[in-house]
C-alpha cells in the first residue's frame, strides 16, 4: 500500500540545512498497525505528513497504492487524501462553531456527498464511538476525550483505507487515552492501515510492528504479533 524509497526531507535553518528525514526506505502492506516512536525532532511527524501526502519530499520516490505521488497536482494530491486517509492530531483541529454531527459531517460535505446520507453515517459514526447523545454538542462543551472520538469519527466519515494518528493520546488524562487508543486499534480490525506516531513507549508498544527513528533515519524496525492485546493493562 505504501512504499518511500530513498526519501530526504530537507529544511533550511539560517543557512544550515536540517534533514528532517534522511534517505528513508519503508514499506507499509494493507491492514498494517504500526508505531513510529523516537525523540523531539527525529523525523516521526515528518514522515507522517508525507505518508499523509500533506508535504513532499526533497528526494526519493513515494508510492502510494501503487501510484508514485511526485506527478500528481495537488488537485490529484488532495483527491487522494480525502478518499483514502483519515487524519488523527493531538490537538483535534474540530471546527468550533460546529456541532459534533457537524464536524463529521464535513469531509463528506466537502465529498459531495447529499444532505441526508451523510447525515445519517455522521450519526452512525458518532454512535459507534459512544457519543450519539452528544451530536449537538459544540467542540467547546465537550471534554478533550470527547472532542477526540469526535476527530475519529470524522477521520473515518468516507471510510479511508489509511488512518494517521500523530500523538493522539498527547493532550487526555491516561483514562482517556487508553479508550482513544481502543477505538483507534478498532480501525485495524475493520481491515485499515493504521499508522501511529507517538513518543510515548507504552503506546508505541501495543503495536505489532514498532519503528524507531532518530535524527531523520529508521534506526530499527521490529515486529511482535499480538503486542496490543496486553500493553496497557
């Protein structure tokens, strides 16, 4: 589903030049859950903004569902995003003046798609993540759990093969992240790809395949089946 070859991203700092990620190589199958962990500045938000196809890089290749990414326009580029990834932040990014119902309704909105289904799948979605009673509810009379199974259900409104969570659990109390978490890991038994970016260990830990990175590079990239059923207890 995903494969960079060779990929550098880099950024100039005053007249030094930070390579962001450095000479990166990963391939990602369907239906994979998998961590990208390591300090501030390593790489790991980098890399997940161009699986996410929200930057480009410098050099390399990125192919993404088979299809190399660095001739398509962002016409093309943003098609891509809306129809196939579902975009997880720590700090939500919810539109304030809307409901709950509404901010999950927005990307299929934006998709075209007509008044009463996506109202009735933003619904559906709401409910599958325990806040069918808070549809109604603005982002600001929510809690910070609430509002983040809010930007889950939005993240998987037109059903993406792909979902990208960057420190999700960053800004909830351990209660609250462990259910986000869950919901998140539910995803993956549904049959996505879910790619998680987190410096917290434990969390990367629940995944089965977990990748270090440090100043750009992978420094490892390890595999244990079955490492989300006990993390965390």
């Amino acid at each position: 589903m995903i494969r960079l070859e060779h990929v550098s991203r880099i950024y100039p700092v005053g007249e030094a030049r930070v390579h962001a990620l450095d000479d990166v190589n990963l391939v990602i199958e369907r239906g994979e859950y998998l961590s990208v962990m390591g300090p501030s500045g390593s790489g790991k938000s980098t890399l997940l903004h161009i699986l996410g196809l929200l930057d480009r890089p410098d050099a390399g290749r990125y192919l993404f569902r088979g299809e190399d990414t660095a001739g398509l326009d962002e016409r093309r580029l943003a098609r891509l995003r809306r129809r196939h990834i579902g975009f997880v932040f720590q700090f939500f990014h919810l539109v304030p003046r809307l409901t709950a119902l509404g901010n999950v309704e927005l990307p299929m909105m934006l998709d075209g798609r007509p008044p009463a289904r996506r109202r009735e799948r933003a619904m559906q979605l709401l409910e599958a993540v325990g806040l069918g009673d808070r549809a109604r509810h603005r982002p600001d009379q929510l809690s910070g759990g609430q509002r983040q199974r809010v930007a889950i259900a939005r993240a998987l409104a037109l059903d993406p093969e792909l979902l990208l969570a960057d420190e999700p659990t960053g800004n909830l109390d351990r209660q609250a992240g462990r259910e986000i978490v869950e919901l998140l890991e539910s995803s993956v038994r549904d049959g996505r790809t879910l790619v998680l970016v987190t410096h917290d260990p434990e969390l990367g830990a629940r995944a089965p395949r977990r990748i270090q990175m440090r100043d750009g590079r992978i420094r490892s990239d390890t595999r244990q089946e079955g490492a989300h059923s006990h993390a965390l207890a």
